[in-house]
DNA sequence: CGTATTGTTGAGCGTAGTCAAAGTTAGTGG
DNA sequence: CCACTAACTTTGACTACGCTCAACAATACG
C-alpha cells in the first residue's frame, strides 16, 4: 500500500526509518469510491487528506457556464486533497477517475506527523511543488497546442508519470478514462476527442478502448505530443 | 522594502519578531531588470532566489512552434523562483514585465533561513500552495472560457491581488503589460485581444491604455470575467 | 528625429464547436 | 443470464470563434 508513495519520495528525498515508520504507523482508513464519485467538494473544509491506493482521481473546477476543466489527475502513491486541506475551504473539486480507493488520515494526524518528521513534511512539499509544475505544463497545453498535441501530450504526462512510480514499460494500460473526461482534461469537446483519437489511431501511435490503453509508438507519441519530462522532476 | 511581504503573510500565518528580523538581516541583493529582461532561464540550475521589490515579472513556457504561454503574473513581495531554486534544474523561464526591481538571495542562505527559522519555511509553503491555486484557475481560463471572460479575469486577478497587499483600493494604476503579453496569457493571439479590449472599452467596464490601466466597473468586470476571488486564499 | 515596438483595421480562413441521431458498450436488476 | 437502460462512442452537416496575413497608424525610445 506504501511502496508507490515511498518510491516516489526516494527519488527526490532520504527519508530515515523512522520517518517511514512513523507514516506507516498513522491510523489510516481505506474508503472507496465508485466512478465520478466526489472525493473532495469546492467550498467545503477538508477535515482529511490521503493518497491514493488504487486507481485514479482528478481535480476539477465548474465554470458558470456549466463546462468543466480538469486540471490534474493523479496515479497511486500521490496525495489528493493535501492543497485542500491546507487552506481554510477547498477551492476546487476532486472526482475519482474510475473506481478507486484511498488511504486517509485526519487533518490533525497530518499536521502532527509533519510537526515530528519535517523530512516528510519536506517531502509533501516537494510533491506540492511537483504539482505545480504539472499545472503550469496544463496552462502551456491547454493554451497554445492544438488538439493532437494537447490529447497525445496528456497520455505521454500520464504513462510517463505511471512508469515513475514502477508499474514497469509496459506498453498496455488499464486507463478507464472517457472520452468526454479527456476533452475536459485538453479543454476541446469529446466529439473533437473522438477525432483526434481515431487520427492517433490511424496513425498507430496509440489505442483507446473500452477503458484500455495500449502504447503503439512511445517515440512517434512524444514527438506528435511535443514531450518533455523534464518538468515532471523525476530524478535521474 | 519588506512592506508587501510581510503583508502577505500576516494574512496566513503568524511570524514573531525574531523570525521577522531574521529575514530582513539577510543579505539581499537588489538587482533591477529592464522590460521583457529574462530574470531565470528554463533550464539553468537557480543558485539565487528572490522576491520582487517593484514592477512585476511573469512565468512563462515557448513551445515547438515558438509560441509562448504565461504561466502568471507575480506583484511585489511575491516571490518568483523560489519553486525553480529548488528544484536541480528550472523548468521555466521568467521574465520582467516592463522594468522591475528584486531582492535576491542565495539558495545558500535560504535553506538556512528556512532551517532555523520553521516559521518561514512555512510561510514561503502556504505562498507556493497559493501559487499553484492560481495555476490551476488558469487552466480553467484558458481551458473553458471565451476570450472576452478570459481577458476579464485575468485583469480581476491582477486587480484583487493587488489589493491584498494595501496597493488601496485604487481604480487607476500603472500596469505596463502589453497586448501581445495579455495574449500569452490568455492562450489569444494579440490581434485578438485588441479586440477584445476594444469591446471591454466600449462597454465602459475597463480601459488600458498607455500601460495604464482604469477600471470603470469593477462589479460589472468581475461579472464579465466570471470571477470569484475565493481561490486567491486572502484572509477575511 | 528616425527606428523599433506596439496598437488597430480589414478580409478571408480553419480548427474546433454545436446539434442531432444512430450505434455500441457497460451496468443493473429481475 | 438476459433484458433493459444508461453511459459512452461515432458520424455527418453546419456553424462560429478566434487565427492568419497584411498593411497602416500611433507611440515609445534612443
């Protein structure tokens, strides 16, 4: 349950025994969560925060005019609502992406094992800060690429991501995303997605079906998805 | 010179007189940087650190194709390279808006204020969690809403935060942003944006001019650029 | 005063959106 | 296990918002 959490913080920082001990040791509870289920709602005071054990969740914001932009999705071992839990009221929504389940722990848990162990305290901030960098990658995406570029450079940001944390070079995903999920992701309408895709298709670069991801061309996929790790700071 | 910082923060998190003194006792260097001056270069390793004194400065990505996307908009007593510093490698550039004036510090004696002084390491953590709530908001802008909202909001933001730090409640200031740089932030082109201005003009809600902006509705601004503050985090 | 940058205008175009309907898959309960 | 339904995908025809290109005007600047 720990191992994607951990593996992802040794890349970027040491933590000691004790400090995993001491996050191992905290009274977490799994919940889950069925499809599109709501993790964390805008407005409300997140009294718990967690990471994700299996599955997927996004972050998401309504605008007026009812459309909905996601604005990140995350992969097990990454703490969801930290940002929420932080602030005084949640200033964004948190759905699951498919069914998923979470590890949670209290606010006042959290704050008391940062207060004991800076390292971790240092190494949720690093995830924070990588979180950023994410978000400002999905302003460039969403503001100046156009639509085979935004759809192929979100499957790169998400492999990429998946294989930072081991689930290996596999070239086959189980990725239950919809259609309509992927155009609130890149900011078009899931017909447009529903283009593009089958152009990705005909191209063999990728294949997205039925909630199942499979990797035709990892190269030809970052080049027409204009790719760059880089600022996913995956160490080495 | 700390005026602005110090007013940011009090707004999130207590800090004592020690911890006060203990960040204007540092050494910090004024460096001033003429207008589009780049202040770091994505991919240079950040050795330096600081916040601005006056002017403004933004971040900002080029993709393949050449064009540039800002990331955001930074007033003074923000600091702006803080997530770059610590970090091995910038995945960002940042460049002045107009000619602006920062106080820099080394990464050296950052980590050190941070280590002995908790409370500010705390501070410049709430300060990074803001900043990513405003990245996020962007991608919503630029992600679903029209071009008229889009360019609306982004000047309530600018207008809001400014107010946050005491620049008063002003309705005319001194803001030297050019049309091709509102287009880079709105994912426009400058063309455009001029038009959009235009119309912004003519519906007597906001005029720009000169690098002087003149709010003449701010309710009816706020209603055109759909714009709700909550996500800044501002205290009361 | 001359030059570079920024702002403005117009005409035509194209990427992605809208609307609507049919086809497909998944999920649920009898 | 099948039937029914809801959710999702696909297709086609038409539309529109914002882009492109190009030229000219105004402003800032050295």
């Amino acid at each position: 349950m720990f191992g994607p959490v951990f593996r992802r913080w040794s890349k970027k920082i040491e933590l000691s025994e004790a400090d995993r001990q001491a996050v191992m040791g905290q009274r977490w509870t799994l919940r889950s969560f069925r499809k599109s289920e709501y993790i964390v709602r805008e407005g409300s005071s997140a009294t718990e925060c967690g990471f994700i054990v299996g599955g997927y969740a996004y972050r998401q914001k309504v605008v007026e005019s009812g459309a909905r932009q996601i604005m990140s999705i995350h992969i097990p071992g990454e703490f969801v609502d930290l940002q929420n839990s932080l602030f005084a009221k949640a200033d964004h929504n948190v759905q699951s992406l498919g069914a998923s389940t979470l590890a949670m722990l209290s606010r006042r848990d959290l704050t008391a094992l940062i207060d004991q162990h800076p390292a971790v305290g240092r190494a949720l901030w690093l995830d924070t800060l990588v979180d950023a960098a994410i978000f400002r990658e999905w302003v460039v995406n969403v503001g100046r690429r156009d639509s085979r570029t935004r759809v192929s450079h979100l499957i790169c940001e998400h492999v990429s991501r998946l294989q930072a944390v081991g689930a290996g070079t596999e070239l086959e995903f189980q990725f239950p995303i919809t259609q309509l999920e992927l155009a609130d992701c890149t900011g078009l309408t899931a017909v447009h997605v529903n283009r593009v895709l089958q152009d990705l298709r005909q191209q063999e670069l990728i294949e997205l079906r039925n909630g199942k991801l499979r990797i035709l061309d990892w190269t030809g996929l970052q080049r027409t998805g204009a790719f760059d790790k880089s600022y996913l700071h995956h160490a080495a």
